[in-house]
C-alpha cells in the first residue's frame, strides 16, 4: 500500500527480514531506508547492528559510527553491542570488554550477560560468576541454553553462539539439564 516514499515502511521490513535472518532482503529494505533518510541516527545505530549480528560486521560497524558522528552526545549505550561483539568473533576479549563497558547499563540482564561470556574468555571467573549472579537476579530461570536461543535468534553464526555457550559454561551459569539430548540450545518439541 505504501509508495515507497516512507522510511519507515522500510524500518518494518528490516525488521521482519531481520526476524527471519534474511540478511541480503535485510541489507535491500536499509539501502532503500537510508536513500529516503540517510541521517537519521537511531535507524543507522539499529540498522548497523542488525548487518554486524547477521555476519557483516563491516558494513554494520560503518552504520553505527556514523550515527555515532551524528550523535555523538545523546547516542544510545546499546549502539557499542555490534562493536564489542564483532570483537568477540574475533576472539579480542579485552576491546570487546571495552565496548561492552560503553554498552553496559545496570538495569539490563543482556548487559551482564555480556559480562560474563566475555569475562569468562579472559580468565576472570570470579567477576563473571558476578555477572552471572546479577543477571539471574534480573532475569530467573535463565540458562545456557536461553543464551543460545537468544543470539540465533538475532541471526549469529553458530561459531559466535559457541563461544557464548563456552563462556557461559565456565562461568557457571545454569543449564537445563546435564541430561544427554536436554542440554541442547535447540527447541524441546511439543508432543
């Protein structure tokens, strides 16, 4: 119904394409975003984290820096995630600890677990145990197994979520079950 000439009709369609981790549809819906509003901050922070979390770091980090030069007073904490997670995939535990620190907010359970996968790849299991405990406090009942769920369903590559669940692991946090065919980051099917 839309004649193309509203950005956010594209904003919809990034994130369903983002929804469904189809990253070149995703990639098609922002170039055309960005045509109609090429300066709009928050789309560009939002956009570029979509492209890094979906494999393209590169072009994802080039959309968050730029609304970073926009906004560089009244950007949001979340806008560093693409940063410090391209540094995970990179196994780069110390610069990705620095982004996650510009990210970081109390409040929020995804920032503690930031914390403690990448603290646990740094040998510092004790403060990642505190990052486990906070978020547990802010978010019962969650495990290895949600953590995996969590980051496929942001589209990360299966050698990203294998390092969350490592670090994870090590840092204590809880499974499911230590049960064979029960400790899997896949669905339990209904009966």
């Amino acid at each position: 119904l839309s004649d193309g000439q509203l950005p956010v009709v594209y904003w919809g369609m990034v994130q369903a394409y983002s929804a469904s981790c189809e990253i070149d549809k995703m990639s098609t819906a922002i170039d055309r975003a960005l045509e109609l509003n090429p300066n709009d901050p928050g789309m560009l922070a939002v956009f570029g984290n979509f492209l890094a979390f979906g494999g393209r770091w590169e072009e994802g980090i080039a959309l968050i820096d730029r609304a970073l030069a926009l906004e560089p007073e009244r950007s949001r904490p979340w806008w560093h995630y693409a940063k410090a997670k391209h540094q995970i995939s990179q196994g780069h535990y110390e610069q990705a600890l620095d982004y996650f620190h510009d990210a970081f907010q109390q409040r929020n359970w995804a920032s503690h677990l930031n914390f403690a996968y990448t603290l646990s790849h740094m040998g510092r299991q004790s403060d990642a145990r505190n990052s486990v405990n906070s978020l547990l406090r802010l978010n019962p009942g969650y495990t290895v197994e949600k953590a995996a769920q969590f980051y496929r369903l942001n589209c990360f590559d299966d050698q990203y979520v294998a390092k969350v669940r490592k670090g994870l692991q090590i840092a204590g946090m809880p499974s499911r079950s230590k049960t064979a065919g029960l400790n899997s980051s896949e669905p339990i099917a209904a009966k």
